[in-house]
C-alpha cells in the first residue's frame, strides 16, 4: 500500500504536464479554422469597422471633394429622417408578420405532413420547392403569375382589376414571402415532430386523452424549442428581405413598402450619401444584435431547461 500513495507535494507536478498536453492538442485542432476565420474576419469584420469610420464622414459622391468629419451627425439625421423611421416600421411589421403566418402555416403543414398517407414522400417533395426557388426568381414569379391586374391568377379567380401591387403593396410582399418561408418552418416543426416519443403519445391516448389535449399538452411543449429556434432563423433572414422589394414594388407607391435594406440601398447606390447611409447600416446592425441577443438567451435558456442542463 505505501508503494501506491502519492506525496501531496507531488500531485501539482503530475497534473501540469497533462494539461500542457490537453492545451496543446487543442491548440493543434483549432489550427485548421485558422484560414476561415481570418476569411470571415476579412469578409465581414473588416467592412464594418470600414462602414463605421464612414458613418462619422459627410461624403455623397456627387459632391467631389466633399467628404469631412462630422461627428454623430449622421446619426442624428437618421433617427430625425421620416422616411427611415417609416422604413423602420415596415420592416417590424412584415417581419413579424411574416414570420408569425410562416410559423402557423409551417406548423399546420408539419402536423399533416407527420401523419401516414399515401404519396407522403411526394407531397413532402412538393411543399419544400417554393423554398428551393431563388428569392429573386420567386418575387417575379409572384409578380407576373400572382399579382398582374391583366393575365395575373388573382385576376383570374376573382374577377377583378385590382392593381394589388400598388394598392396592397405591403401585404403583397408579405404574401410572397411567407410563400418562400412557410416551407423552411415545416421542415424544422417536422424535424421536432418525428422526435417526439411514440410512447408518450401511445401512453396518453390510453389514459383518454383526446387528439387536442395530446397537442396542447404533450405535443406543443416538446416543440417550444424548434418553434423557437424557426423563429429566431426566420426573423434574422426575413429582416433582411431585399428581393421582394426591390423587383416586385421598388419599395412603392411612394415608401409605402420601403423596408431597411431597401432604403439603405436607395441612399447609398441611388442618392449616393456614403455617410447616411453608413450610419443607417450600424444603426440596423446594432438593432439586429440586441434582438439577436435577447432572442438568443432566451432559446438557450430553454434548451438548458428541457435539456436538464440546470
């Protein structure tokens, strides 16, 4: 037994190799993500910090020789400009509406899609294409085949001449986008579906559960993390929507349809102002990482929770 003890003197000595060794085997694995993080840092990190110094500079093409530091004054005309503050609204309401008809249509589609029929693997095909479709490809499809007052389907089934771009521009949009969306919400609300534990559900059909209290109270609740997790993705693609705009209303009539990508783009590449629209763009960047973040914590927390993590 005195032959196997180990002096308390000697345990610091016997563990720091070891961690030396664990450091350096992960040092050597993380050596391969080298060349693509300092890709994206390239990519990424580097425009932005370019797109913050030009926040702080009054500079519009058309004016050669223009440019000067003018402090936080781009800013200021941002959260002053009527227009951004329009575009701002539009962009809350077409993401939250989008998102929110997406996630219902999707979870309607996923629970139908769960069940056993006939042709389901075609059906399952069918209803992911729209999400295969190039969003620019999408946007004048709908435009041409949906919304044209003459030859379009709309027109067709209701019988009238209604302009729907010009008079429901918004809504028009909207429509298109939860087409492209509602697609990428069934698969992950399907993907939770077919984990979910037959057991259970075969347990509370034998104690007369009916098919509803089984979704509300089973079902439902084991979905509340995917459900989040479709939120979180649609809402961080969809706040971005550029497509649509642009090729269906060119943010039209007037600004009515104007969200703020688009109105970011018409500064910089149709108004030429390179300092506004900067600021415009660390102003959208800040918005979306405090809505990222806090939507984030949120979904971790209930991944730990349901994950036995705390």
């Amino acid at each position: 037994m005195s032959t196997l003890s180990v002096p308390a003197g000697t345990a610091p000595a016997t563990v720091k190799p070891a961690a030396r060794k664990v450091t350096g085997s992960a040092g050597k694995r993380r050596l391969p993500l080298l060349p693509a993080l300092i890709f994206v840092i390239a990519v990424t990190q580097i425009p932005f910090l370019l797109t913050v110094f030009y926040s702080f500079q009054s500079w519009n093409l058309v004016r050669p020789g223009s440019r000067h530091f003018v402090g936080f004054r781009n800013y200021i005309d941002v959260f002053t400009d009527t227009t951004f503050l329009g575009a701002l609204l539009n962009t809350v309401v077409l993401t939250v509406v989008c998102v929110f008809l997406s996630l219902l249509l999707g979870l309607g589609l996923a629970v139908l899609l769960d069940r056993k029929f006939f042709g389901r693997g075609f059906v399952r095909t069918l209803l992911i294409t729209p999400f295969l479709i190039l969003p620019a490809a999408g946007a004048l499809l709908w435009k041409t085949t949906m919304f044209d007052p003459t030859y379009g389907l709309l027109h067709f089934v209701f019988g009238t001449d209604t302009d729907w771009l010009s008079q429901f521009p918004l809504a028009a949009v909207m429509a298109q986008i939860i087409w492209q969306w509602t697609p990428f919400m069934t698969l992950l609300i399907l993907a939770g579906l077919q984990s979910q534990s037959k057991e259970v559900l075969e347990a509370a059909s034998v104690d007369g559960a009916s098919r509803w209290r089984t979704f509300v109270s089973i079902t439902l609740p084991h979905l509340s993390r995917f459900l989040q997790l479709a939120t979180l993705l649609g809402a961080i693609y969809i706040v971005n929507s550029f497509d649509a705009i642009f090729l269906m209303t060119q943010g039209g009539p007037g600004t009515a349809s104007t969200n703020l990508p688009f109105y970011i783009y018409q500064r910089a590449f149709e108004g030429f102002d390179i300092g506004q629209s900067s600021a415009m763009g660390v102003v959208v960047v800040i918005l979306t990482m405090i809505v990222a973040t806090f939507a984030l914590r949120l979904m971790f927390r209930a991944f730990s929770v349901d994950g036995g993590v705390k």
